[in-house]
C-alpha cells in the first residue's frame, strides 16, 4: 500500500508532486511570505519600536539604578551621621559620668570639712558651756561664801558690838573725815 501512495502522489515522470503556487515550490512561498512579513516589519518601522521600547525600558532601569545609587549614598550619609552621633553620645555619657564623679568627690570633701568644721564648733560651744558652767559654780561659791561671811560677821558683831562700840566707832569715821 506505500507503494500506492507513491504512485498516486507522483507525477507523469515519476517525480514526487506537491501543492505549488503560482508555479513556485512550498519553500519559496515561505522565502517569499518571509521576505513580505520583513518588508511590512520594516516599512511598520517594528525594529525601531522594539529598539525604543528596550531602549525605554533600559533609561527606566538605569533611572532606577540612579535612584537606588542615590538612596545608597544617603542611607549612608545617615547611617555616618548617626554613627558620629552616637560616638559623640558615647562621650557625652563618658564626661557626665567623670564630672558626676567630680561632683560626687567634692560633695564627700566638702561634707568631711563641714563636719569637721561642726565637731570643732559643737566642742568649742561644749568647751564654753563648761567654762560658763563653772563660773557660775565658782560664783555660786563666792557668794555663798560671801553670804556665809556676811552672817558670820553679823552674828560677830552683834555678840561682840555693844553701844559704846558703835559711838566710839561713829566717832572714828567722823574725825577720818
């Protein structure tokens, strides 16, 4: 049966017969119709709407790239900047820690002489309290002694001092005078 199609297939010489147009072989009426489709390509300017459009999306890609590089360069400049803030926080926090210790360390010396200072006067006042203490000590002695001495010499007089003790006395002072 292959045989058959064969022969039915192929011409009066024997050659094999196929669809043909306008006297042309199949394969040049595909060269042809390739040739058309490329002149209407070319004549619809299609490469350089392909071109554009690559061409297009390249700026576009590069205006991304541009923009990425410029947002790289900032984030950056930030990430430096906050960098150096940071380092100079770290200083800051540094030089308030050593100045409170300062503070602190003078606090301390200042209390130590105020309290040495106040021992001092507390002790001076208590030094005072007891010399006042005894001064009225030693006055309150005087004049007891005093008061006793006094009532001694009355009692003395008063036994010993007659009258004629006071005329003669009396008369003493007025001749003195």
């Amino acid at each position: 049966m292959h045989n058959t199609l064969l022969i039915l297939a192929s011409g009066a010489d024997g050659e094999a017969v196929g669809p043909t147009l306008w006297g042309m072989e199949p394969y040049q009426v595909v060269s042809v119709a390739m040739l058309v489709l490329i002149l209407v390509m070319l004549w619809k300017k299609v490469p350089g709407m392909i071109t554009g459009g690559l061409d297009a999306k390249i700026a576009a890609i590069r205006e991304q790239l541009d923009e990425a590089k410029k947002l790289r360069a900032e984030a950056e400049a930030l990430r430096n900047e906050y960098a150096a803030k940071i380092a100079n926080a770290e200083k800051d926090a540094s030089a308030m820690l050593d100045n409170a210790q300062k503070e602190a360390d003078a606090i301390v010396v200042k209390a130590e002489e105020d309290s040495k200072v106040m021992v001092a006067r507390r002790k001076q006042m208590a030094e005072d309290k007891i010399a006042a203490a005894e001064r009225d000590a030693v006055d309150e002695v005087r004049a007891a002694a005093a008061s006793a001495a006094t009532l001694a010499a009355q009692e003395l007089i008063a036994k010993k001092h007659d009258a004629s003790a006071d005329g003669k006395l009396a008369d003493q002072v007025i001749a003195g005078i």
